[in-house]
C-alpha cells in the first residue's frame, strides 16, 4: 500500500492544502508544522499550525483483514494507522485573525473530506518537498478519510498541558484515516496452487487481476485523453480480450502490446464523448464461446483520475472601472464532455509574484452533458488569470513556459485569461 513516507506526505499534503486555501482568506498567514511549544519562536506573527501528536492503529481494519494476503501469496504485512493532529491558530486577536483563521479551515476541509492521488502526487512533485520524492502514497488503494475530532474543554486541557506543555492557543483537532504502512519483509509463503481451473466457470483457467494503472510517460504523470496507458496485473491477456471503461467497451486486438502482466491501451482510440474528466473506473474482461453460449470473466474494478484540458477560453462580457471589483462571464471549452451532474469548479490564479489573487468559483450543474461551459465570476480584482477547472476533483493541467531565454521560464504562463 504505502511505504515508510506515507506520514510524512500526508502532513505534507494537509499543509499544502490549507496553505493554498487559507491565504485566500487572511494575507500573509504561514502554515507550518512544528511543536506548539515552538510558536513565536521563529514563526510568523499570524499563522495555523498543524502537529501530529497521536497515531493509533485503526480499529475498523484487524490485523487478520491487514495481513490476509499474506496467506495467498506472500504480501507484505500492512499496519492501518490514523493519524491526529491539532491544529492551532494565532494572530491579532483584536482583528480576530484566530478565528478567521479557524473557520477558513473547517470550511476547507469541509470542501476537501479526502486526500485525493492528485492532491498526494501534486505534492510529492512539489520542489519544497523533494525528501518525499519515493513516496507512493498515491497508490493506495484505501481511501484517506479527514474529520474533525470532537474534543471536551477537558480533553484540549490535557492535551496541551500534558503533551504540548504550552500556553493555550485557539485549536481544533482532525484525525486522517487509514494509512496502511507496509512492511520490508514479505509473509512466509505456502505451496503454489497446482491448478487454478475454477469449477463452474470453465472454460477460464483464472480470472484477470488489476493491480495498477500508470501514464506510461511515468508513474507521477498525469493521466489525458490521448495518453496511453499501462495496466498492470496478472492474468490479463486472453484469446478475446477488453477494457472496459465507464460506459465503452474497448476490444484489445492482437497487435496491441499485451501480456499476461501488462496491457498498453492509447485513451486516444475511445470515442471522446464516452470520457469524463475524474475517477474512471476501469476493468479487463474475458470473452469466449462457448459452444452456444459465450461466457466471460471479470477483473475487479480499479480506478484512475482523468485529468481534463482547456481548448479555448474567452472572456465575453465583463463590467467594472477603476478601482472597481469585477464582474465576468466566461467561455470554457473543454476536450472532454462534463457531466450534467458532475461537480465543477472554476479556479483563478492572478499571474502575479506580489500577493496574487486566488479566486475559486462553483459551476452550477448543467441541463445537458456539453463541452462548453459558461461561467459567470464576481467582485475579482482587474488582472491576469491562470485559469484551471475542477471537475469532480481533477484539475485541468496549466503550461509551463519552456523557452529558456524568457524571462518567465519555467513559470506557468497558460491558459490564461484578462480581465480588465
């Protein structure tokens, strides 16, 4: 499931979160992740921190549930963790900076209730994390759940006199849940099975097995509609052979690259319309003929995040002068069809060094499936705009500026919008 850096890149990534989220709210406030004790000792002024100050075994997953491949075939030995961690808010309490503070991140992570492959790898890929760049939290399966912890005036006394031995600061506890920690040694391992026919569902020797899909560029790469990607099991291949993938139903020929571990597909080759940008559920299955019947076997379902893109962007009409806050509508076109109920968010970043601006914008649901999308934004500040979507929780990609004599290079410099 994960290795040893699992907890680190989890405070890692809930730092990186509300790092992004709170500033939105209240300039110039730091998140950071030391010992209470330690604040005002080199930390800013205002800021939230976040300290992880209990782990405990999760109760909802035994060690026999933990431990249960071992007995198949030799697995490593996982340990389900939760993971509790205070976090603490301080400023200018004339200007109820602290408070402020607080409800920013309840209302974040009332918004973001799991931490998502794409929030973990964005933040493996992030340069002030580089000691996490082995991480492969990304690839656990087990979802990673956060939640307030509900906490007495005597349960938060303890915890800072007792653990913390620190002044009292305005605090809230979370607890994210399960990190499955995997061990080095592989389980001791019985005999191989002689043979793996299934009674009742002959003519199939063995069922296929999803165990990973991966961009093939890279295991970190985003996945896109014309990527090609590489799935991973055992079992895959057979006489007739298909990906199923939401609603299409791709057949893998014979001059596809295929194995018995691994299946090459291009996305490129599934009729656009059939995508949807996130979680796509994806799946081998195995047809045969069977004198006047055809049977199949099914793979499990394994997911992946398709991460959509911007074709075009145009402003359409805007108001405002001056000094004024601005009011836009905007026209998105999309490379892949969103969902009439699917969740939409727009996200605007002012391309600026000197406090830039971040806005985010809920999409109302749509009638109709459609490509296009038009977005109405308020009381934003006259500027440059990168502009990414979010559609249920994948964020589009933005471009980097690849040319080394630019005086921009290696910034984000698209797709971007201006609003006068």
């Amino acid at each position: 499931m994960s290795n040893y850096l699992a907890i680190a890149t989890v405070t890692a990534t809930l730092q990186r979160i509300l790092q992004a989220s709170v500033q939105r709210d209240v300039d110039g406030v730091r998140v950071t992740a030391v010992k209470p004790g330690m604040i005002g000792s080199g930390t800013p002024e205002l800021g939230v921190n976040l300290f992880l100050y209990h782990v405990s075994r999760n109760p909802g997953i035994s060690p026999d549930m933990a431990a249960s491949r071992l007995k198949s075939n030799g697995s490593r030995r996982q340990t389900p963790l939760e993971l509790y961690y205070m976090l603490s808010f301080y400023g200018n309490d004339t200007e109820l900076e602290p408070h402020r503070l607080l409800g920013s991140v309840v209302r974040t992570f009332s918004d973001r209730t799991t931490l998502t492959p794409e929030m973990i790898q964005d933040t493996i890929a992030d340069s002030s994390f580089t000691f996490l760049e082995i991480s492969d939290l990304a690839n656990q399966i087990q979802q990673l759940v956060i939640s307030p912890v509900d906490m007495t005036v005597e349960d938060l006394s303890k915890v800072w006199s007792v653990f913390f031995q620190a002044p009292y600061l305005l605090s809230m506890a979370y607890k994210v849940t399960a990190v499955m920690i995997d061990g080095e040694d592989l389980g001791k391992r019985g005999l191989p099975v002689r043979d793996r026919s299934f009674r009742g569902i002959l003519p199939f020797a063995s069922y296929p097995i999803v165990e990973q899909i991966i961009n093939r560029v890279g295991s970190l790469a985003p996945i896109l509609s014309d990527s090609t990607i590489l799935i991973r099991g055992k079992q895959l291949k057979a006489t007739q052979t298909f990906v199923r993938l939401g609603s299409a139903e791709i057949p893998i020929p014979d001059s596809m690259e295929m194995s018995n571990t691994e299946i090459a597909l291009s996305l490129s080759l599934i009729t656009p319309t059939l995508l949807r940008a996130g979680v796509q559920d994806l799946q081998i299955i195995h047809r045969v003929q069977d004198g006047d019947r055809q049977r199949q076997a099914e793979s499990n379902v394994l997911p992946f995040v398709l991460r959509p893109r911007l074709k075009t962007i145009q402003v359409i009409q805007q108001s405002g002068h001056e000094d004024d806050l601005r009011l836009a509508e905007l026209s998105i076109l999309v490379n892949l069809q969103v969902g009439a109920e699917q969740r939409v968010r727009l996200l605007l970043n002012e391309w600026s060094v000197d406090n830039p601006k971040i806005y985010v914008f809920s999409v109302p649901p749509r009638q109709d499936d459609t490509d296009r999308l038009t977005i109405e934004v308020q009381d934003i500040h006259a500027g440059e705009y990168l502009v990414r979507l979010q559609i249920d929780g994948a964020d589009s990609l933005l471009e980097v500026d690849s040319q080394p004599d630019s005086p921009t290079f290696n910034w984000y410099h698209s797709p971007k919008i201006l609003i006068e």
